[in-house]
C-alpha cells in the first residue's frame, strides 16, 4: 500500500501537472510554493475573460471559496463548469461553510459540477451537506465525527465524488472505500492555510493519477508526514510555516514509509 | 503593572477571540499567522454579501484600508457600521493616510463609526486627524512629534477613541491618560505590515478584555518584546519576519517582564 | 564595471526610492519585503481613484499582471499611462504572456505607453512580441534562446525600451548593448515570484539611477548573486526564501564582486 503512495508522488514529480487555482488571498503565496514544493506548476488566475482558457491548458483545477466575493463566486463557478465540461479533475475547498447564507449559496451551485474531490473540516463537511438544497433529507448525527462521516457519505452518494475530512484522523471516503490518515502534528492548526496546502496538493495528484482515491490519501500522508518531520526542527509555527516547505521538497521514500500511518477500512 | 499587561496577553490565550478582519493583500498571510501565533482566531472575509454575518460571529473587527479600492472601501464601511451597531469592538488602521485624496474620503467616513482603537505612525494620526472635514478646527504644531499627540488628542476628542501611535516609542492615548512603550527595534521597520500585524494583535485583545486601554498597551509590548528577542536569532528582515511569529506564539511571562519598558503619564 | 554595478546598488540604499507596485496577489509580502531589503520603499495600491496621485509622489512604477482581471487591467493601464504621461521610468512585468488572449490584449495596450523596461521569462517575452498587433511582421526564429533574443530586439527597437530576458543566463538588451549574467541558482525556480521580485527591484533600482541599462543589470546580480549566497544555507524553497530576504538586506560589496559573472556583448 505505501509502496503504491509513494509511486503518486513520484508521479507528481515526474509530471510536473499545471494546477489552475482560483483561491484565497490569504495563501495564495505559500499554496503556490507548496505546489513547486511537490513537483508541480501553479497557475494562480481568476479573470472572468480568461477562465475557459487557463482551465482548459491546465491539468486540474483548485476552487478554495476562503475570500469569496461576487466577483470571484462567480468566477469559481465559471471555472468549475468548464472544469466540469472538459472532464478536468477539480477539486473544491469549502472554507468557513456554514459561516454565512452566502457561502452556502455558492457552495451548492459549486456542487452541481460534480467535484472530483472535496477537502475540508469536519464542521465544512456537515456545513456542505446542509446547504445542499436541491434534496429534502438533511444529515443527522449526535457525535461531531460521526455526523462529518455521515455528512461525506451523503456527499459521496450524492455528487460522486470523493471526500476528505481533514482533523486529527484525516478521514478520506469513496463511494466504496474509507482510508484514515494518521499523520501529522498539532502545532500545524497554527499555521495558517494548511488545509488550503493540503486541498492544492490533492489537487497536483488528482491531476496525473489514475487511482484518484488513493492519490487523495498519498497527499494527505506527503503534508501530514512532512509537517510531522518538520516540527522537529522548528521554534514554533513561523519556522514550522518554512520547514513544511522544505521537507514537502527532499522528502524521501525512506521518511516518507517509516512514518506513514494509515488504515483502510 | 506589567502583571496586568501579561492577564491581557493570558486572556487572549483562553479565549481565543475570533478576530473578522477586512485588511490589505499585502499582509493576509502574516497577520492570520500573528493572530493565530497570539491565540486568536483569524477570518478574513471582506464580500459585501456576507460582511453584516461576519461581523455579528466575530468578537472584534479590523478594518486596514492599505490596499482599498472602491468595492472594498464600501465592503469597509459596511463592516465599520455593522460593528458599530453591534456594539463591537473595531480597530482602524489608516494606511497611507494622507497620501491621496480617496484614501482621505474614506478614512473621513470610517471615523464616523467611532472606531474603539486607532493605530498608526504619526504621519498617519496627523494626516487623519487633518482628513477630519466635520469640524473647522485642525491641528497645527510645529514638532512632529508633537504633532501627533496633538492630532491623537483631538481624535481622542471628538471620537471617543483610543489612539496608539506606533514609532520608536510607542504612544497610547485615551480620554485621561497615556502610555508610552520603549519596546521594539528598528530591523522591525525591514519586515513589511508589522504595524498591520501590531493593529491586527490589538484587534484580537479589545475582543476580550474589559479594559481597552491596558490592552492595547499590553498588545503593543507584546510585539514590540518578541520582536526585539526575535531580532537576536535573526540574520535579516527575512528570518525575522519568521522568528517573530514563533516568538509571539511561545513567549514566556518572564521573558515579556524582563523586557518590558512601559511609563505611564 | 563591477564598481559601476555596486554604486547602483548603493544607490537605491542612499535615495531610498518610493516604488509603486501595481502587482499580483501571490508576491505583494514578497516583493514588499525585497524591496525594504534593497533599500527601497514600497506602495502597494491599485484603485482607479487613487492611481493618478500615487504614480506623481512616486519615484517609479512596477506593473505586474500576473493575477490580473478586468478591474486591474484597467487600473494598470491608468497607472502606465500616468507614469508614461508624468515621465516617470515604469517596469513592465508580462507574467503569464501568450497563456490567454485577454493577458495578450492587456499587455498590447500596456505595451502602448513604452515601458522603460520590460523583464520576463524566454517564453513570456517571445509571446509578448508576438501579442504585438500593431506591426504585421512576426518573430521567427527556431531555437528558443534565439527566437527569445530575436523577439527582445524587435521591442527595443518598436517601444525605446530594455528587456531583460531572465533565466539560467539572464540577457539584458537595450538599443546598442548586451549584457549577460550567468548568477543565480536553479533551487531560485521553485520559489514563488522571485522573477516578480526582480522586477520590483529593478523598479526600484530605474527609480534612482541615471543609467538604466546598467542599474537593471546591477539589479539582476544582486538578486542572482544573492540567491546563490542564501542556497547555501538554505535546506530546501522554504528556507530560500526567507535567506534570500535576508542576502539582499545584508549583503556586501566583496560577496557582491568575487560572485558576479557579467559578460557585456
């Protein structure tokens, strides 16, 4: 199994994959060097009147709603229909879901292209599959992780797409499996963007792999196994914000497998 | 005294505030990473579909008009009335006031929402305090320096706000009393939007505390101590913008005691 | 002519010139912090009401369209007409040249208010000729560094502007020399905009000087020579990035001479 993660980043390495992002202000710069970082080549773009081209030479695509407005909602929704229509891999990042009506508006128009994959907390997950309006069940649980698992496979079910639910236990679900991902370090909640990173990294696999599930849990062990390594040798999290970088780059097999802890169940 | 100023800081840990910010391209990144690295808890959000939500989730709101334009401006004001009306506490940084006519306009407009806390260096207090178009008195002093504190008196005044003018020293002023803080170095003015950061921190503190003042003092020493410490493991303004943030997040009460240099008029 | 680069240097550190940045959301904290390093003094500001202003209290403008939309297209091309208009030297930055017909349309009409200096990449700069809609005849050439060289001359010669075209040798040309200069390092290529933050240095580096070929090489190898300085001491693109800040703040004449490798054709 980790023989076949690791063969996924080799794959992004070996690719270099152009990854069109439309995402948030926020981490514009540290996604784009995360994407260097692993292999891939960002493209950070977002005009209305360019949209349709730059999905179209990319490879896949990455809509993270982090700093939405009028103007950038819609050209998400414009850069998911074309991803959508192309048959490019995208996938959404639903940040702050369930803040306001008017991300949940958006996120449910978003849904209605069909995501190759959606990246998120556990209250975005349970946020997402309440803000769908277009079924009349909602989603109801009384655990907190219970209900996000409930949530992502109402989502699953509903939209074909693969979930992950990033926390303490990255959980990653498809319409037949369920993968948890136990990498990663505390200290990384302090970082900003993080997920965002892991959300752009998913997004570089998902657009040379053939095995999307699986290139989803290679992604999530590459960022929480780096950070894990990374932590050591930082004073808190503004080296830890540098060292995630460098260790997303010389990375190697032999790190990588020792430290990897995952679970199929 | 700096018992006090060290309760603020405690304070901030355990509640973690959730700070809505509506601040400039240029420090999205450092300043979520500041907030975070202080215990706060960042959004940035600025649509004007979803500013009156955000606002009433948020504990405080930062408004920094570095990089405004016309939809942001109005997203500002939006935010500016919203906190107003909720009773929230709000912190404006008045970013290159002075320097256009536009910048002015606006900057005339948010007063009028009495922000709780006013940060900036003192050509911007003065340039604000001149920007002031509703009353036919302006400030005029020969010294800059005192320019300053003769500008920040007169916000004081009419707006029953809490000034801090940020430079070498520090300088807090409300309706009865003044701090000066001695803390900080001057590498700190190579890093760019550490004086976003710094109304960014005090943002986080006036969400929590009950007594503005103090904490502003205590927000202000808290920045101005870890970058002093931050600058001996420094190489540069590179490193220090990183060291600074690991500095923020792991600061001992001895260390900001031993450092602190406050008087009080 | 070392000693000529190092006074262009020193240059920048003495006049400290206020550099107008109209530029990209994924390299706005990095170009603002290489240019405090230099020396230099950064404004960030797009609005169209204030464009006007900021170009005539600035000393040179950057234009950088690498996340451009409709809006900041309109604003650059104020701010290059203003600059254009107001005699001021401004930099043209063609960041993603040739990727899209809205970036080649945008670029066409930058291209009208003759830059003093453009700089991009082998690919960015043969699109930009070839973007160019004015003239009939074409740029052909077969091998790609020609084809490059081939194209920068046609803009030299059809705009009175320089071009520097960066890469493993970064070639600058202007309307009777050549320099090439063969610093840098091949880690520099997976940091985020550090292309973006030649420009800005070179827009702070034309602001002072009164030899703009010299001062745009000048800049070119303090940045390539620096990147080589901090690789040393850098684990990986993270580190680099923040050793590279710290290089450029610290370095010194005799690391400056004993790296430079300049060849004047």
């Amino acid at each position: 199994m980790d023989k076949n993660l690791w063969q996924q980043i080799q794959l992004v390495r070996q690719h270099s994959p152009l990854v069109h992002n439309i995402t948030n202000y926020v981490v514009m710069n540290n996604t784009a060097n995360a994407l260097l970082a692993v292999g891939a080549s960002p493209i950070m773009a977002h005009a209305k009147s360019e949209i349709h081209e730059m999905v179209n030479i990319a490879h896949s695509v990455v809509i993270n709603i982090g700093t939405l407005d009028e103007y950038w909602s819609e050209a998400m929704l414009l850069g998911a229909e074309a991803a959508h229509l192309a048959k490019k891999p995208w996938i959404l990042d639903p940040v702050g879901a369930g803040a306001t009506g008017f991300r949940d508006r958006i996120l449910n128009q978003l849904l209605q292209y069909k995501p190759t994959v959606i990246r998120g907390n556990a209250s975005e997950i349970i946020a997402l599959a309440k803000a769908n309006t277009t079924v009349t069940k909602g989603v109801d649980s009384t655990a907190k992780s219970d209900e996000a698992i409930s949530a992502a496979q109402f989502l699953v079910d509903h939209y074909q797409t693969i979930v992950c639910i990033s926390g303490e236990t990255d959980i990653i679900i498809d319409h037949e499996k369920t993968f948890l991902i136990k990498n990663g370090h505390p200290l990384m909640t302090k970082v900003t963007g993080l997920g965002c990173s892991a959300t752009a990294i998913i997004g570089a696999f998902i657009g040379v792999t053939e095995n999307a599930t699986e290139s989803v849990a290679a992604a999530m062990a590459l960022i929480g196994i780096s950070g894990e390594i990374a932590v050591l040798e930082s004073k808190g999290p503004g080296s830890l914000q540098v060292n995630l970088i460098d260790k997303l780059y010389n990375i190697t097999e032999e790190e990588f497998s020792s430290h990897l802890k995952i679970e199929r169940l």
